[in-house]
C-alpha cells in the first residue's frame, strides 16, 4: 500500500531512531578496540626506550671504570644458554627473556662488592708482562687494561641503597669472620693463578686453578652470602660462583669499545697457560664499584677482615725473603768485584792514601796548638 509523503517521512524517522542505538553500540565498540590497539602500541614504543635510556645513563656512571659489573653479566650470558620465547603483539615481536632480564637490572644494580685483593709482586709483575706483551700488538687495548692496585677476585656482588645498609653489609662481613675461621680450621689457602681465559671476548682474566683450597673458597663465599642474605641485604646471583682475575675489559672505555668489539685471543697465546703465582689468602674487603678509588687504584673500602693470628708475622717473612733475593744478584756482583786483584790494589791504594791524608791533618792541628807555633 502506497504511503502518503507524511506518513513516509515519520516511518524513515522511526527507522532512523530504531537504528541508532545500534549504530551508536558498534561506534563504541570500534572506538573502544581502536584505543586499546593504541594503548599497547604507546606502551610497546616506551619501553624500549626506557630501557635504552637507562642503559645510556649507566654507561655515563662511574663504575664503567671498574672490572665487577660487567665481567658479571657477561658470565652469567656465557653459561646460561636462556630459550627466549616470542610472542605477537600486534604484529611486532617481543623477546620475554631480554623483557624480564632489563627489569631484574632496574630492580638490582650492583653497587658493592667482597673482593679477595692480590697483593702478591710475582702475580701482578706476570700480570703486568702479558699486558705490556698485548699492547705492544695492539696499542688500543692500552686503555682496556686493570692497573695494578686494582687486581682482585670478587667473591660476590650486592646492592646496599643507603648508609644502614651499607652499616649493615659491614655488620655482615664482621659476623662472617668467625664462620671463615671456621672453616679454615688454621689452615693457610694457597690460591694458585694459572691460564688465562675470557668472557665472549670482552674480558681476559687468569684462571684459579682447580684444587682442595679453590673448592675451600667457593664454600667460604657461599657461607658468607648466606650471611648477607639474612641480615636482609641483596647479595650474590643465581649462577654458579666462578673465582677469576680480570686484568683487561673493553667496558674501561666507551670509546674503546666502538673500535674494538672483540679481543683477539691469539694476542695472549703465549701465555695461554702461563702460571702467575700463588696468593695466600689473608683478607676480604666490603668495596664500593662508585667511590672514588685509593691513590693506589684500589676501591674504596669500607670495611675489611683479615685471617690468622701469625698473619701479620707471615706477611713480613716474605717480604724479607722477597727483600733478600732481591738483593742477592746485587751481593754476588759486589764479590765478584771483591775478588778481583786490581779492584783490590785500588782499595787498599785509597784506604791507605785517606789514612795518610788523616794523620797528616792531625799532626798539622797538634803542631798550630804547640806554645812555640
């Protein structure tokens, strides 16, 4: 049945109400779906950028400069092999593993350590001729070397945010000694350095060699984490404790590393398993990775614990010992030169003429005093 004009206009308006709820449902809907497509697009795009951010701001902070953070992060890559999964968002892929690994460095960035210092010349002379050998190959790697006074094995890393929990840690370190004496029941620990070996070629150090005192060290570092841990304070990893002495790491300059992204091995072949020394194991330290090091290039140290009662006496026999073959090169020259005939004629020649010349004085002073003069 045909509709008048009026009655077709008020029906196309029914229509059009009857229509709108559902035009405006679907409206919603889209806009809706639009916002959160956006939402985890913003959030996708921010967070990498973060994290980069960070990452740039760490790079700028003074332990840069130190051989801890790095050679700790490059040992846990190197022995956990970690399957990432991916997921799609959105048509962009995602790495989980590298996602949870940058929000564990937010929440815990090493800022401390326990460090077992060397202190012995033979070690630290061996280890300065490797590095003198290895830049004379590559003058760049100059800057990538550890001085001397910095030398060290770190037993763990921790985090202490304030000045209680840094008096706490020292608190830690105090209360471990009676347990490290424990353990070493008197007995003097020989740690023997032998071989060199890196860390995905970033970061040369020189092995521990493999013995009864070694595995007597990683149980002394594991009791003290434990110790640390109780008393509330984040310290050590997850990964297995690997005792090592770095001596060179690319992280030393930023500079550096852009021209520079791997260290060629052959350039320490010689040494590959060159033995570096023994250092008998006396002290641990509480060290800071951010204040300013000791003149000697050692860190800051907040507090310390030394073992053995005879230590101390130990400490100065070998000096004396090092002292005396020191000078025996020096002894042996000297009567060489003793048992040479005209070294001996001009000898005796010079005593006997500064004998004469002595008494010559003498007697011209007795004869200015005399009452006739």
């Amino acid at each position: 049945m045909a509709l008048r004009p009026a009655e077709g206009a008020a029906r196309a308006g029914v229509d059009a109400r009857s229509a709108a709820p559902e035009h405006d449902g679907l409206e919603n809907i889209q806009q809706k779906k639009i916002f959160k497509e956006d939402m985890e697009k913003t959030q996708q795009s921010e967070e990498p950028c973060a994290a980069d951010s960070v990452d740039s701001l760490m790079a700028e902070m003074p332990f840069v400069d130190t051989d801890i953070e790095d050679e700790h992060a490059m040992h846990a890559t190197s022995e956990l092999s970690i399957k990432k999964k991916r997921k799609r968002t959105t048509g962009r892929e995602i790495e989980e593993g590298t996602e949870r690994k940058k929000k564990k460095n937010k929440q815990y960035q090493p800022n401390y350590f326990i460090s077992l210092p060397i202190t012995n010349p033979k070690i630290t002379g061996s280890i300065q001729a490797v590095q003198d050998a290895i830049v004379q190959k590559d003058q760049r790697l100059s800057k990538a070397m550890v001085r001397s006074g910095s030398l060290h094995v770190t037993m763990f890393v921790m985090h202490l945010s304030s000045e209680e929990e840094i008096s706490i840690a020292v608190g830690a370190l105090s209360d471990s000694k009676v347990f490290v004496d424990d353990l070493l029941k008197g007995k003097r620990v020989d740690l023997s350095f032998q071989g060199i070996d890196h860390f995905r070629n970033q970061v040369g150090f020189v092995n521990l060699a493999e013995n009864d005192h070694t595995a007597l060290l990683k149980e002394i570092a594991e009791t003290m984490k434990k110790i640390f841990q109780e008393k509330g304070i984040m310290a050590g990893e997850e990964r297995a404790f690997k005792p090592h002495l770095t001596f060179m790491k690319l992280s030393k300059s930023t500079e550096l590393r852009k021209q520079v992204k791997k260290i060629d091995s052959s350039l320490y072949e010689d040494f590959k398993n060159h033995y570096f020394g023994d250092e008998i194991l006396h002290r641990f330290d509480l060290c800071s990775m951010l204040k300013k090091k000791q003149p000697n290039g050692y860190y800051y140290c907040e507090s310390s614990i030394v073992f053995g009662e005879s230590h101390e006496a130990d400490l100065v026999k070998e000096a004396l010992r090092r002292e005396t073959q020191a000078l025996l090169p020096r002894l042996n020259q000297i009567k060489e030169l003793l048992t040479s005939p005209e070294i001996r004629t001009k000898i005796s020649k010079e005593l006997f003429e500064d004998r004469h010349n002595s008494n010559s004085k003498w007697k011209s002073c007795i004869d200015s005093e005399s009452p006739n003069a």
